[in-house]
C-alpha cells in the first residue's frame, strides 16, 4: 500500500508515522494526555483499514485529514488542536518555497503525478524536465498570485479542472488549425527566414513540418491540418517533372511521345507524393518541440475541400498514401513496425466515397482496413455535421477540430464568407459535474437544489474563463512571430496586440463538463440509457449551453460548450470526490468518471445503440 507524498512521490504506507505523529500532539500539552496508547492504536488501524479500502494511493493531506476526525472523535479536542497547529506551522514552511520538492523529485523521476500526467510526455528525457520545471514554476504562479483564490480552492478541491496552469503564466493560447494554404501560397518566416511559395509537392511537406514544430513550440494546445492545402502542389509537381521528362527525352534523342511522357511523369509523381507523406509522417514523431513532446497534429482528409476535380484526384492520391504508410506504421528501435501516436488522422464520410458506388468507396476501403489495424484513423460524417455547423448565412459546413476534439464555432468574417483555419481557441476550465450532483444530495434527492449549485458552478467556471482571457488581452505579435505575423493564425504588424482575434467570434473559449453519467445517476438513479436520466441529461447539456450563449452575448467573446477528454484529471476528480463525499455506488465508487457525455464503460449495450444514445447530446457539445 502506497501513499503520494506533496512532491508527488509515491512511497510505501508507514503507520508507524501515524502513531509517532498522533503520540507527539497527544503528549505536548501541558495537562494530562487525552488519548491512551489503546486508542492511538485503533485510530491508526482504522486510518489503515480506510487506505486499503479506497483502491488507491491517498495523499499525505487525505491521511492527515483522516487523523485528525479521529481524534476528534475519540473525545481529544485538545490534541486534535495541537495536531492541526502543527500542520499549519508545517505547511506555512511549505509556503515560503512552494516549488522546491515538485522540481527535484521530477528531476530524480520519482514524481509519480508528473509520469502519469501525459503519456506523451517521457518525464525521464532532459528536455522534458526542462519543460516540467517550467510548469511546475507557471502552476506556482498561478496558485499564489495570478488566480483569484477562490478559484485556486475550486480547482484544488475538484470541483472544477483550470486546465494547462503549467502554462497560464505566459500569454499562449491552446489549440488551432493552422492556415496552411495561406504559408504555402503566399510564403511564411521561420526563425526570420523567409520561406517563398515551394516549387514540388515533396518541399511542401517539408517546409509543412518545419511550420508544425514552430507551431507547437508557440502554444501549449494541439493543432490541425488539412492535406488539401497540400494538393494543389502535386500539380507543380506534376508540371516540373513533365518538363524534366521531356527535357531528358529530349536530351538524348528520342521523341517526347505524350503517352509516353504522361506515365513516366505520373510514375515518378508518386513517388514524389510517398516522399512527401513519408517526410511528413516520420518528421512528426521525430521533432522535439520546446514543450518536450513530439507535434500534436492531427491531418484532415476531405475532398470536399479540394477546388476542382484535378485537385480531387490528386487529393485522393495523397490521402490513400497516407492511409497505407499509416497502416505499414513506423518502426520502434527494435526494427519493428509499430502503431505512431501522431499524426492523428480524421477522414470524412460524404457523398464521395461512402458507397461501392462512389468514386472514392476503395478510400473508404483502406481507411476501414487501416482503422482495424492500427486504430486510425477517425471519422467525421459530412452529412451530420453539415446539419449541425450553421453560420450565420445559414450554411452547413464540414471541418476539423482542433488537434484532439475541440471544434470551433461557426464564423463568417466582415466580407461574410466562412472561415475556420487561421483560428483559434483560448483555453478551457472543466465543471465536475458529479460534485455539483453529490453536492445536492447530501441531504436528500433535491433537483432544485442542483440546479442552484449548478448556476454557482457555472459563474464560478465563467469568472475562471475570464482570467484566461484576460491572460490573453494585451499580447503583442511578437510573442509567436509565426503564430500571429506570419500566416499560422493572422498576419498582423509587429507589434501589434492580438485582441481583435480574441473577440467577435475568431477565437472560441471553452466551457468543459464532465461526468454527465454519475451526475445524473446520483440525481435521479436512472442512466442515461433510460428516459428519465436521458431527459435531465439533455436538460443539463441544454442549461450548459445557455450559459455559453449568455455570456456569449454579453461579452461578445465566442464560448463554447466542450466535452472534455479528462486524461488523468479523471483521477484527480474521482479522488476528490471521495474524499468530499465518501463512496457513493454508481457514483463515486470508482477512481476515474466518465468523459462528457459518454455512456459509462460498464454500460452492456452494443456499439450501434450507443452511437445512437450519445448521438442526441452531441448536437448540444
């Protein structure tokens, strides 16, 4: 049995520190001890017993909680004094240097929070840590001085996650999809080195990774491309190798037959185009960014975005390589071929290619074969969310989230046409749901009650989302010359501050929720497979979402409702919930909660009913 110290290591349970720790308040007064050796001993055997019994490693404030409600309730109050005097004394100390213990233990790998917070992370690489220690001094910051306390305790106790504090002390913002097109066309500068328009399609991967490292190097959040920014450049290709096949030709004598010509150019354009795709794949996942991890890029396979139907077929070539390399995959140093964690890749069903008879069914094909085998890539339904993404002009339109799952709100620009690359979202803060819900049952059942809690709740997430997006006001161009000068996101002046694009629509901000299926199970004891908990579920996504539009509305900043994919703050919110609600059945008897809106992993339904349930809260998220 472990426990987590305050450094974040993870050391074996000692009860003999217990006792020592309970004996040194216990004897320290000056009148006669309160407790006998009798009932230390049971309050040390109960705090044991309760460690074992939550599954999991508590912490040393959990244990220390624990002790002193059982010498209270062993009739000590004057002991229990004592012992929480000295935690305070102890923990003023701590105060003074508040970031001392988390940055040695990381450097030595023992912090056990810092190897399980991001799996993409490797916490023993010395770049890494040079990116942990700066976010271990950014977290510290925001706790002391950049955040109002009231919201530091919320995050602190779990009731709500302020998202990515280990960078919130400098001015960056989260995830976007980056304006490839408008880089490639019209030229970019990296690292003050201009960089024109490419001349084959192979130069335009390349310079398109370099963009993706500069990119991730600026902002703390994923980023998304389209490959049909990169498919008008398999027709400069195509007209450059022509050119050089007929000059050969030419060269040596013979006669530049179009036949001919026209397969040896289209031989050797594809093998330009698995150059291209290869450079982009192993570039990647090689690249070390000033975050310490590889990009995190997802690509973006629609047709639909293509311009003509030349650029279509070669799009569909560029896509169908990219799915083989994918399903060959990459090999590890071992020399075997393994599955790579990024790039992440979304493929759009639409009229196109999701029927035999389709022009495109066999992409459809070898997207399914290569989803089998390697778990990308993911899919978005044109059809749906053409339904479901109306912009003001009243149309429908298809395109990517941003890296992982975040999508921009539709946006038409001053000259009323649609825009989503060049865009941005400034930041997430995440309600815990489930403690609003266990919030208002202490005393009983009372939707009412919830629904009070919940408003609370809200304004306190709203006033978190300001701090960021204050955080962000102000900010000059030049904090990311690439982000905001040179094309990524906008192509401002030196020295001009980003805040138009922080207001109107451009950028998005987002609320998160999660654990949408304890909250409603501890309201009402139904899942949200049953009518009745689908109901309130829906009601609750629907109050959500009105909370976005009024501030939307007041503020004309551009909130949106988010489903947040927890990682490892699911731990971190189930293990608060215990320790402010005890162990609730269906409710807080597990160490994680369930993302969003998501069906409980426990659930037995097929995968076609629960596509078919989660599907009437998705157009709400």
């Amino acid at each position: 049995m472990k426990i987590v110290k305050r450094s974040g290591i993870e050391t074996e349970f000692d009860r003999e520190k217990i006792r020592v720790a309970i004996e040194k308040a216990n004897e320290s007064g000056d009148k006669k001890p309160e407790l006998s050796k009798r009932q230390i001993e049971y309050i040390v055997n109960v705090i044991e017993d309760h460690c074992e019994e939550m599954g999991r490693s508590l912490s040393v404030e959990e244990i220390q909680e624990l002790v002193e409600t059982h010498i209270i309730l062993q009739g000590a109050p004057e002991t229990a004094k004592r012992y929480i005097r000295y935690r305070f004394t102890r923990n003023l100390a701590r105060v003074a240097n508040t970031t001392d213990n988390q940055i040695l233990s990381l450097i030595e790998c023992n912090n056990e929070e810092v190897k399980q917070e991001n799996s993409n992370k490797n916490p023993t690489v010395n770049s890494v840590q040079r990116d942990y220690m700066a976010g271990e001094v950014s977290k510290d910051l925001a706790k002391r001085i950049l955040l109002p306390p009231d919201i530091v305790q919320a995050h602190e106790d779990g009731i709500i996650h302020f998202h990515d504090a280990d960078y919130y002390a400098q001015h960056m913002h989260n995830c976007d999809l980056v304006n490839l097109e408008d880089m490639l066309q019209n030229g970019t500068v990296i690292s003050g080195t201009m960089i024109e328009k490419p001349h084959s399609f192979s130069t335009a991967c390349n310079i398109s990774t370099q963009i993706i490292a500069q990119v991730a190097s600026s902002q703390y959040g994923g980023q998304s491309i389209s490959l049909a920014h990169l498919a008008p450049f398999v027709q400069v290709s195509r007209e450059k190798i022509r050119k050089e096949t007929i000059e050969t030709i030419m060269a040596s004598g013979g006669v530049a037959d179009d036949i001919i010509v026209s397969q040896i150019v289209e031989r050797n354009l594809r093998k330009e185009i698995q150059r291209g795709v290869q450079t982009l794949q192993y570039q990647v996942v090689t690249l070390m960014t000033t975050n310490g991890q590889a990009p995190f890029i997802t690509v973006f396979m629609y047709l639909g975005e293509a311009k003509n139907e030349q650029e279509k077929r070669d799009l569909a070539i560029i896509i169908e390589e990219t799915l083989l390399q994918r399903y060959q995959g990459v090999k590890n140093e071992a020399g075997v071929y393994i599955t790579p964690a990024f790039p992440k890749l979304i493929y759009v069903l639409e009229e196109d290619n999701i029927t035999p008879e389709s022009p495109y069914w066999y992409l459809t094909e070898l997207s399914a074969k290569c989803t089998a085998k390697r778990l990308v890539p993911d899919y978005i339904s044109e059809k749906i969310m053409l339904k479901l993404k109306v912009d003001s002009n009243g149309d429908g339109h298809c395109y990517t989230c941003m890296g992982c799952r975040s999508f921009l709100t539709p946006y038409v620009d001053e000259e009323g046409k649609p825009k989503y690359y060049g865009r941005f979202n400034q930041g997430v803060v995440t309600i815990n749901l489930v403690d609003a819900a266990c919030s208002a049952i202490v005393d009983g059942k009372d939707i009412e009650k919830f629904w009070q809690i919940l408003d609370e709740r809200l304004e306190l997430c709203h006033r978190a989302l300001q701090c960021r997006h204050e955080r962000l006001e102000g900010t000059r161009s030049d904090a990311a010359p690439i982000l905001w000068q040179h094309g990524a996101l906008a192509r401002l002046e030196k020295g001009e501050c980003i805040d138009k694009l922080l207001h109107g629509g451009y950028s998005t901000i987002s609320l998160g929720y999660a654990g949408l299926w304890e909250c409603v199970y501890a309201l009402t004891g139904k899942k949200l497979t049953e009518p009745e908990g689908e109901k309130l579920g829906l009601e609750i996504m629907q109050k959500l979402n009105d909370a976005c539009a009024k501030w939307k509305e007041a503020e004309n900043i551009h909130y949106s409702l988010y489903g947040t994919p927890l990682e490892s703050t699911t731990y971190k919110f189930a293990k608060c919930l215990q320790k402010r609600f005890g162990k609730i059945k269906g409710v807080t008897d597990r160490n994680y909660i369930t993302n969003s809106y998501h069906i409980h992993v426990t659930e037995e339904i097929d995968a076609f009913q629960k596509l078919a349930t989660e599907s009437k809260f998705q157009a709400l998220s």
